[in-house]
C-alpha cells in the first residue's frame, strides 16, 4: 500500500494489548510527524511526578499561576528526557521560535519562549508538557503496525483536543480507543500475523 509521507501524522497511536515494551505499554501517542526518515511523537496519557512548578523553577522561570503549578509533566517517550516538547493547541496570532504546526491538527513546540509566554500568563490557553518524546526510524513505525503493536486512530481536530485536554489522563486510552468503531476487548494480545 502506497502512503504519502505524512500519512499518519496527526493521528494516535494506540498501544495494542500485547505491547510488551514498558515504554509504550498502555499509551496513546500523538504523531506529529511521519515522512520516510521516520515518525516522531508524544505519550499523552503518562503522568510523571513532576509538577510544572518544578519544572519552571529548574528552567529558572517564575511561574504564579496557580491552576498550572501543580499541573503535571508527562514522560513524552524515551528519546532526549532531558528535552521538553509543549503539545498546545493551535494558535493562529502567537508564532514561537520552534514549533511544528501540524495542519488540521495541533501543534508542538520546543522553544522556551512557549514556557515565557505560559509564565506571563499569554501562552497557549490548552497545553501538555513532556519530556522526552517516541520516535522510530525509517520504516520502523510501519514495521510495528504490521506486527499490530499499534493501532493508529485519524480523529477530528477537536476530537484530539478533547482528549489530550479536557479527559483526565487516566482515561486517555479508553477514550480515543472509543473512537475505533468496535468493542477493544476482542482485541488480541498477540502480536503477529493472523
């Protein structure tokens, strides 16, 4: 099957019940990119202990607003987490320094003028912090699919939206798998071919 180079880009990824990798076991990964090079994306639905407080202070930014202090940072995946990514919701008058605006979808930035802004108070009204991020080589992510370690779930923008932001976490997973159009317990949790 032909695919264009962003074919999956703006989708979740949804672990099948047989993913054994403790990275990925369980989550919903939003993909903002997939070209012939490889795919990145983010984990949406894995809560880390640390708070955005916390996170500000070792970037030595002051933040006061008290509903985003105790607001978590995710495990965005187990490439550079070190690095943090901001999945925000599309903006279309505040442009930051290093963002990827997926078209019809949302957008992820890597800049720290994102964080000024969230700290100022002007930021991006609905966002999700990671550290880290998922990423495969070339040809990686269409390997996986085959073995069926994923399921890849197109939705509306406002349907990402409502899931990545407005569902609580621990409902994540349930919640874009309700998109799939049939009963996920009839999945199997094997991988491989039928």
């Amino acid at each position: 099957m032909a695919y264009s180079a962003d074919h999956l880009a703006n989708q979740f990824l949804i672990a099948m019940p047989g993913m054994v990798d403790p990275n990925f076991a369980g989550t919903v990964i939003y993909l903002f990119e997939h070209t012939e090079r490889g795919a990145m994306g983010l984990v949406v639905n894995r809560p880390t202990e640390v708070d955005l407080a916390t996170l500000f202070d070792k970037v030595e930014l002051k933040l006061e607003i008290a509903p985003l202090l105790d607001q978590p940072v995710y495990f965005g995946g187990p490439v550079q987490i070190e690095r943090g990514f901001v999945l925000h919701e599309p903006t279309t008058e505040v442009l930051y320094s290093s963002s990827l605006a997926v078209p019809g979808g949302l957008t992820m930035t890597t800049s720290k003028d994102v964080l000024e802004a969230v700290a100022a108070g002007n930021g991006p009204g609905k966002f999700l912090m990671t550290l880290g991020y998922a990423g495969w080589g070339a040809g990686q992510l269409e390997e996986e699919l085959t073995l069926n370690g994923w399921m890849n779930v197109p939705l509306s923008q406002q349907q990402m939206i409502d899931i990545v932001f407005d569902t609580p976490s621990s409902q994540r997973y349930e919640r874009a798998m309700s998109h799939l159009g049939f009963d996920p317990s009839h999945l199997s949790d094997q991988m491989g071919h039928a």
